[in-house]
C-alpha cells in the first residue's frame, strides 16, 4: 500500500499536466491507477456523453474489450448498475446471479463473461460525469475497505482535469456532426435541383467512399432526391454499395479503395439501358423501374481517388444531349464542393482559434509545446495516434528524431503504448533502400504532404512506410517548413483504412503555418542556449585560490595576458555598437563591409579560449542593452574539417540536391548565426574556392547557398584563428593577400605558454581544480589537491611545445597517479617523464609509417578494398591518423589529384560511381571519413 501511496501522486500529476486535448492519454493513466489499485486487469469508463444522451464507454481493457466498448448505458435506468451510480454518486457492487431476475446488468454480464464488479461514480464539482468499473470473471470480493477508499480518493483527484476533457472531446464530435449534417444538407439540396433541371430525370444521387469491413471501401448514400417521395424510400433502403471485383456495376471501374482502376470512369460514363447491366442492387431496375444513367466522377486528380460519384437516372430509354450532359457535369462540380468544403469550414476556425489560442501562452520549450500541437491535431481531425519529428543533422545527413536513443522525447509523441520507440528516419526519396524508406522522411525530403490511405498497399511495393505497430491502416504527413527549409514533420496514424482526407490535409497545412516560425524561433533559441552554456562553462569556473583572474577567467599578471584583456575591452564597445544597428535594421551600415577579427597563435595556445571570453562580454552586453531574455548568436566550425563542397555548404549552406548526400536543404552557420558572432578555425586551411566567397561575404555579408542562385544577405561578427603563418602562406601561394587584410583588420596574438611563464601557477592550479571536478564523481566532497612549490618551479621551467593543452595533460597524468593530496615535484616529474615517451625521434616514426604505409598498398593491390586495409584497422586504433594521411598522398601521385580517382584506387568504391546509388552512398562515406574523422 505504501508503493501505491507514492505512485498514484506520479500519474495524477501526468493526468492534470495533459492539456485538454489529451483525453485519451488520460483514460489510459486512470486506468492504469485502478489496475495498481484493484490489481485487476479487467476496467471499464464511461463518461456522459449528452450529444448522444447515454454513458458511452470510453476504455475497455482485458478480454472482449472493443466489443464491451461498443455498449452503451443509459444516463438514468434502474436496471442498470452503471446508471443507478452515476445517478446516485453512491459505489456499489454487483454479483452475477444466474438464477436471478433477467435485467440489463444480467444480459451485460452474461455476455462478456463478468462474475462480480466493483463501480464507482466519478465526479467533479459535485456533478457525476462517468463511472469506473472493475470487473473479475468469477464471483468474490475485489477490493476491501481502504483499497477502495484509495481508490476513490485517486479518481477524484483527476475528475476536475478529466471533465475538462471530456467536455472538448464532445464539442468535437459534436462539431463533426454538424458538419456531416451540414454536407447531407447541401449534397440534398444538390440533388433537388438536379431532378428539375431535365424534365426526364426521375432521381439524382451523391454516393461518397466510406471506410467497409477488412479495410476496404464501400459507396454510401450522402443525399438522393426524387419527386416521388416512395421512389426516393425504396432508393435510399438499398443501402451501401460494395466494391469487391465484380460485386456491384460501378465495381468494374473502381478498386476496393474507391480509387479509380478503370480510365473510362475518368469521364461520365453513360449508361443507356440499366436492365442491360449485372447490378448489384436488382430492385434498381425490377421495383423502381430505373432505366438509363449517367454518372459523373468527381476525384482527386493526383491519386484518381473518388471524392464522390454524382448520378443522374431516367425511368425511361433516353439519351442525354450534348447541352444537357454539360449542364450535369457542372452540376456535379458544384455538388463535390458542397462535399468538400461545406462543414470543413467550422473545423478550419476552430484550428486557427485552438493555434492562436495555444501562441499566446508562454512557451519556452520546444517539446511540450509540440506536444500540445500535436494532441490538438489528433483531437481535431480524429487520427489515433501520431507524432512530430525534428529535423537534426548526423555526421552530415539529415536525419528526422522524435526521441533520442536514452527515449528522451525531442519531438512529440502521443499515445505511447501504440508507438513505444520511434527510430530516427533518414530524410530521402527513392535513392533510399527500402528497408530505410518511411513516409516522414519522404515528406521532409520533398516538402509536399503526402497520404497513405493502406499501409499493406504500401508496404506491399516499395514504398514509404515503416510501421511502428501493426494495428496502424492508414497515416498522413505534412512538412513544417520555415524559411523554405523542412524543419519538421508530423505524422498522424489511424486505426482505420483510407481515413484521412483532403480537409484533413488542408487542417494540417493550417497547422504548418500557423507555428511554423514558433518552433524555428524556439528551436533557434534552444540551439543558441546549449551553445552559450558550453562556452559559459570554459569561462565559469574559478578556483578559490587564484587572485589573477581578468575579465571572464582569462589568467595571468604577465604583460602578455594584460595585452589580451585590454585587447577585448577595447574592441568590444565599437563591436557591439556595430551589432546594434544589425539588431536596428539599419541598412547603410552594410555598405562597409563586415567586421572581422584575426588570432594568431600557436597550437593549443588558447585562441578558442580567447574567443569564448570576448563573446561572453560581448553576450553580457547584448543581454542588458538589447535583449534580457535572449542569447547572442553564436556559431562554431573547423574549416580544416571539411573540404570542398562540404566546406562550402557549412559556411553558406546548400539546396536538396546540390551534391550526393544532400538530401534536403540546409542553413550555412553564417545564416544560422546572422546578427551575431561567428568563429572559424584553421582559416588557414581553406581551399580557394571557400577563400573568395569568405571575401565576397565580408565585403557586403552577400552570399548564395550551393546549388542554388538566389542572392542572400547575412550580419556577422566573424571571428578566424590560425597557427599558420599567413604571410608565409601567401608567398607561397596557398593564401589570398586581399582575404589576410581584409581578415586582419582587427588582429590579435595569443602568446605561447613559454612567453608568459610568470602565469604557469596560476594557471596550474585553475586546471589542477577544473580536472578534479570532472573526474572526482559525486561521491567524493574532498577539497581539489594544491601543487607543491617545487612542481610549480617545475612546471614553469619546462619549455612547453603544446602549450595549454599539454599543460593541462601533464596535470591530469600526475592528477591521476599521485600519491596524496598534494602533488608534489615526483608526480609532476613522472607525468613529465610519461608524456616525453609519447615522442619517438622523428625519423623513426617517419621510417615505421613509410613501411606501414607500404604494406597497406600492398594489401590493396593484392585484392583487399580501403574498408578492409585501411578503414577497418583505423578504427580499432590500429594504425595512426598520419599513415592514412601518407596513405592518401601516395595514391594522389599514383591515380590523380580528384577524390572519385583516390578512391577507386584504392578500392573504396567501385567504378559506377555516378550511376550506382549504393557507390555513391559509399563514396559519400569515404569523404566522410578522410574529411571528419581523419581531417585530411
């Protein structure tokens, strides 16, 4: 009982955190409580529905359960247990006598097999809204006094929050019954006027597609219409027409889906004599002496799926003139928009109120917010379950996430237990193998919505589902698109064959449009945040110790560090001021050219640091003057990580289609960042191409994405580090002279280790702290180790050739391997001596990579591919980052300077690789590798 005590406070809090819109999540806790309460399986709820004026069963579990929701109860009878409850408020329990009087509860139990039930009423602000039954097959007590007392009080807590719900649910299907009243209503008064436009026609009808059994579809009567009111009564007894092959005339045009299979139905069709034709419904031409028809489609011209069939019938042999069958095909036309679009209206405000209603309620998180979207478009359009995923990109494809591997929900998802996992989906069309296809990938990959009205047909071929449970029949998926760039798709699923529709579509375009820029404005946001909180952890951390902390948590009394301190303090006012107008919109500013900011400095000196730092004031200045509750801008790359077209779609971004891989279309960071801070590392890396677009970019912030000719226009601060010498580069040939000056404008030097030896203490002493931290766990709460004099002098007179990164692994060796709780000059000389061994003499290492290099050709000449001889090996560590580099150089000389050449040197793809899509995948995975992972 105690267990219970503190898991029923858990689901009562989910059920009053779901909006009203989540009636069904609802249900399915509530039952869960009484499960864990009663310890049956065997529930039953019903709440009052006055649109239909009974007690509708809304959950069943346990044995016969969609056959038990199927029954209603009356709201009052006092035959029935269920009433006689709701009625008084009062629990009760019932026991199955077989022997006793015949009454309603005795027909119910016999039925579905019931032996004993304990029910109670559920009620919110002292009115009854529904009742809880717990069943159990054979006679006997289900639950005893303080069981039911806590039972009662779970079902309480939740009545309030699950009236709410209820109440909008019944709205709904109050409002879809208008609706569907409202189009029989118009479809009648169609048919009405068709019967007077020719004085011959005795009948006119509209059939529409309705969901029939084992997933096919069936014709039903809409409207019909006939002067003779017994004509219109015998026409409308004849009921649904099937659309098995061969069961009914209208059968051979159409398949069981109501899709048009015949290309003569694609125009009216003509039918002189019905007496002629094997009919289904016989009593057409033996009672109602029907004799010609004729018929016009109405259907969606992308999928030929019947919207609905208008017919026009004689009681006499007659031939429509030309002038007379024009006048019934327009006044087919106008009778499918009465179908289509009479009733859907009421819907489409009630979204666009729902949306707006939902906009203007703080939301600062992107999933619940999701979450709430997505409940309200399963409610409005009826759909049983569904999903919203977010685009993300992977090792440079895009890929469509609506939870993480740990289960973590970065979408939104309802109704779990029909979709326990969903995986990530690749974006793709056709290219894709079948087995990766999915309908949200392809939607995101062609930015058009897209309906699956049978899934089994689908998966049948080679299509675009993938199933995440097998009861799902049918699924609908529309793009989010902001800014003409897919950033996610929600998918809804029915239970039901071919029950999205066109309206339903429409609902959802709505949707895309109305929250589209809120969620690319709070994914931005949330982006922008995890970014500023990495960079405020570099700078945050301050040990108790050091006195010489200067602006953020740059170290040092050394002139040096002084010289970067004063360097950000100067050029950070004229630099935000600049940011200013950005955020002004103040257009004359653009004719000067884009600020920039060049650091120089050896390897591992820092000069990540040093940008952290001058964009934390920056950001704090951004925050007080512009915006208290937002973020600076901020974007990171590597260009060295990339090359190519990799490069270029990084910086400015691509089209769908602008290389292989390129999937969909992407922002370039100087896009995602525009109006604030950007930095580029290993700018002395970039190929030429990237060179004079980064030089067209500074000079007017103008670019073009790859693959594309669209002019666009972003702000930047754009901040480039090198440990390259530029100028030498430029000697060289390998730099542009106009890009370094325009480049340096702003330049900056961030000193080696070795020329501000006076800072190593403190320094020390910062990382000796940081490191601890980290590693400590969160058992320990024992102070940071201190270093002892001695290893201070140590370490300030060693000469450093990594600068602060091998400082900072010299400390965590001794960190690691000390011997108490200071670390003394023997632990640092230790780490000194360990890291010394990690340096072989140069030639060597030089000699044992040319024969490993050697031997690896040699594999591959012999008949092993690049996974096998190179891939493979390096990813279990076996051979270094720098054979592979030698690798590639050598097969440069030997096949050509063009990736395609290199890797079909060495195996790495075959020799199709512009006709082969699999090739291509693999020639995609090739550059990967040697671009990201290697960093050639």
């Amino acid at each position: 009982m105690e267990s219970l005590s503190s898991h029923l406070p858990l689901l009562r809090d989910q059920i009053v955190a779901y909006g009203k819109e989540n009636l069904e999540e609802m249900l399915h806790l509530l039952a869960e409580g009484v499960r864990l309460v009663s310890g049956q399986d065997r529930i039953r709820i019903y709440l009052e529905d006055l649109t239909r004026g009974v007690l509708t069963c809304v959950h069943a579990s346990g044995p016969l359960a969609d056959e038990i929701r199927e029954v209603s109860f009356p709201i009052i009878s006092r035959e029935a247990s269920v009433s006689s409850v709701f009625v008084s408020q009062y629990a009760t329990e019932f026991h199955y006598e077989p022997e006793g009087k015949h009454t309603f509860d005795r027909g119910f139990a016999e039925r579905f097999a019931i032996g004993h039930s304990y029910i109670l009423p559920v009620v919110s602000q002292g009115k009854s809204i529904g009742v809880v039954c717990v069943d159990r097959f054979r006679p006997g007590e289900i639950l005893r006094g303080k069981g039911k007392a806590l039972l009662g009080e779970f079902v309480t807590s939740v009545a309030d929050r699950l009236d709410v719900a209820r109440i909008y649910h019944q709205q709904l299907l109050l409002a879809r019954r208008v609706e569907e009243y409202k189009k029989r209503e118009a479809a009648s008064f169609m048919v009405q006027s068709a019967v007077r436009l020719i004085d011959r026609l005795v009948l006119a009808s509209v059939l529409v597609p309705v969901p029939g059994p084992e997933g096919s579809s069936r014709l039903a009567i809409l409207a019909s219409h006939s002067e003779d009111p017994s004509l219109k009564k015998q026409y409308d007894e004849q009921g649904e027409i099937a659309l098995q092959r061969g069961t009914s005339l209208i059968s051979r045009f159409l398949d069981d889906n109501a899709v048009i299979a015949d290309e003569r139905l694609l125009r009216p069709l003509f039918f002189p004599d019905l007496t002629q034709q094997e009919l289904q419904k016989k009593a057409l031409t033996e009672q109602m002496a029907l004799r010609s028809l004729y018929v016009v489609p109405r259907y969606e011209a992308s999928s030929r799926k019947v919207i609905c069939l208008v017919n026009y019938f004689t009681k006499e042999l007659y031939r429509f003139s030309d002038f007379e069958m024009g006048l019934l095909q327009t006044h087919a036309e106008m009778a499918e928009r009465m179908v289509n679009e009479i009733g859907g209206e009421h819907l489409e405000i009630r979204v666009l109120a729902e949306i707006t209603e939902l906009l203007q309620e703080r939301n600062e998180e992107l999933s619940p917010f999701l979450t709430r979207v997505l409940s309200m478009a399963t409610e409005l359009i009826g759909a049983d379950t569904g999903s919203i995923a977010i685009v993300q990109e992977r090792d440079g494809e895009k890929w469509l996430v609506v939870e993480d591997e740990e289960g973590t929900i970065v979408g939104a998802k309802n109704k779990s237990w029909l979709k326990k996992y969903i995986p990530p989906f690749r974006i793709g069309g056709h290219e894709l193998p079948p087995e990766e296809r999915s309908l949200t990938g392809y939607v995101a990959w062609s930015k058009q919505p897209k309906i699956i009205a049978h899934v089994a047909d689908e998966q049948g071929g080679e299509g675009f589902h993938r199933s995440m449970h097998e009861l799902i029949k049918s699924e609908i998926a529309v793009p989010i698109v902001c800014d003409d760039e897919v950033i996610a798709v929600v998918c809804l699923n029915s239970l039901k064959p071919a029950w999205f529709t066109e309206e339903h579509k429409r609902i959802l375009q709505i949707i895309d449009r109305l929250t589209s820029r809120h969620i690319s404005d709070v994914q931005r946001i949330e982006r922008l945040e995890g970014e500023v909180t990495r960079l405020k952890t570099d700078v945050a951390y301050k040990d108790p110790q050091i006195s010489s902390y200067r602006l953020g948590n740059i170290i040092g009394n050394s002139r040096k560090a002084q010289e970067i301190v004063d360097f950000i303090n100067t050029v950070s006012v004229p630099l935000f001021n600049r940011i200013t107008l950005w955020s002004k919109n103040v257009l004359q500013e653009a004719t000067i050219g884009l600020p920039s900011i060049l650091v120089q400095g050896q390897t591992g000196a820092g000069k990540e640091f040093f940008f952290n730092n001058l964009y934390n004031k920056l950001n704090e200045m951004y925050r007080e003057k512009l915006n208290p509750a937002g973020q600076l801008p901020v974007k990171k790359t590597n260009i060295a990580a990339y090359s190519g077209d990799l490069t270029y779609s990084e910086l400015f971004g691509h089209k769908k289609g602008a290389f292989t891989g390129a999937y969909s279309d992407r922002k370039g960071i100087l896009e995602d960042a525009a109006g604030g801070i950007v930095f580029l590392d290993e700018i002395g890396d970039a190929d030429p191409k990237t060179q004079v677009q980064l030089l067209r970019f500074l000079d007017n912030g103008g670019f073009v994405r790859l693959g594309e000719n669209q002019d666009r226009f972003s702000r930047v601060l754009l901040v480039a580090a090198t440990n390259k010498d530029l100028a030498e580069e430029i000697r060289k040939g390998n730099f542009r002279e106009d890009l370094y000056h325009r480049l340096s404008e702003l330049a900056v030097r961030v000193p080696s280790l070795n020329e501000r030896r006076e800072d190593i203490p403190d320094l020390a002493t910062h990382f000796l702290g940081k490191l601890y931290r980290t590693y400590r766990g969160d058992e320990s709460k024992d102070a940071a180790p201190t270093l002892a004099e001695e290893a201070k002098r140590l370490l300030m007179n060693h000469h450093y050739h990594g600068n602060i990164r091998e400082l900072r692994s010299i400390l965590l060796r001794a960190l690691f391997f000390r011997k108490g709780t200071v670390l003394t000059a023997d632990d640092v000389r230790r780490a000194l001596a360990a890291g010394m061994r990690e340096f072989a003499p140069a030639t060597a290492t030089q000699e044992l990579n040319d024969r490993m290099v050697t031997e690896i050709l040699d594999k591959i000449a012999n008949g092993e591919t690049f996974w096998e001889a190179v891939y493979e090996p390096y990813s279990r560590n076996a051979i270094p980052r720098d054979a592979v580099r030698l690798v590639i150089e050598r097969s440069r000389d030997a096949a050509g300077r063009s990736m395609p050449q290199v890797a079909r040197y060495l195996k790495a793809v075959g020799d199709d690789v512009e006709e082969n899509d699999e090739e291509r995948k693999r020639f995609f995975k090739f550059k990967n590798f040697l671009y990201k992972t290697v960093k050639i």
